[in-house]
C-alpha cells in the first residue's frame, strides 16, 4: 500500500470531521432562524430553505427483547436497530402491534437547502 494513500485518507477524514462541525453549527443557525420567524420555507438570497419534521424510532433493546415472539429474532437483531426493525415488518415477520411500547417517538428537524 502507498503510504502517500494513507496520508491522503486521514487529511481527508480530518476534513471530514471539520466540515461535519460547521455543518452542524449552521444547520443550528438556520434552525434558529426559522423557528424565530415561525418559518418552514422561505427564500433567502437565491436560494430555497425548506425545514422537515421528521419523527424517528428510538428503541429500548430490554423492550425490544420481551416483545419478540422468538428469541432466535432477537439473535438476528442482536440489539433495537430501526433499520432491522423495520425490515422485519415490511417481510410480516413481526407486526406493528408487537412493537407498542418498546419505543419513544423522538422529533427531528431536517434542514434542505436548495439553489433556485
């Protein structure tokens, strides 16, 4: 392997986490902004900022355990991931009923910001 490869990764994953940080401080400010103005959308300077309301599963693993009907299931998931979870409603494998009360519905805001 080169050694200038190796190097190049690890500026690159630096950068990576530089941009990860800036990103997530504006995505606080744009937030902020919004929720000041009592703004989902809006147009700002050429271009269209859009805020989603999202809401995500987070799972209890202990809860998650106790609701399965197998326990061959949980070797499968091995721990709550939603992913998994998920994939084993679409198959019928589980039912949606079986997953009540392992999990608290958790709101996220999703900032998209388009040129127009």
């Amino acid at each position: 392997m080169d050694k200038a490869a190796v190097k190049r990764f690890y500026d690159l994953r630096s950068k990576q986490k530089e941009i990860e940080k800036e990103l997530s401080e504006l995505r606080g400010q744009i937030l902020t902004f919004c929720e000041a103005e009592g703004l989902s959308q809006t147009d700002l300077g050429g271009y269209s900022v859009k805020i989603v309301q999202q809401e995500r599963r987070e799972y209890d693993d202990e809860k998650i355990k106790a609701a399965l009907p197998d326990e061959e299931l949980w070797r499968l998931i091995s721990r709550a991931d939603p992913s998994k979870l998920a994939g084993l409603l679409k198959l019928n494998v589980l039912k949606e009923e079986q997953l009540f009360g392992t999990y608290a519905l958790k709101k996220i805001a999703l900032v998209q910001v388009e040129r127009t």
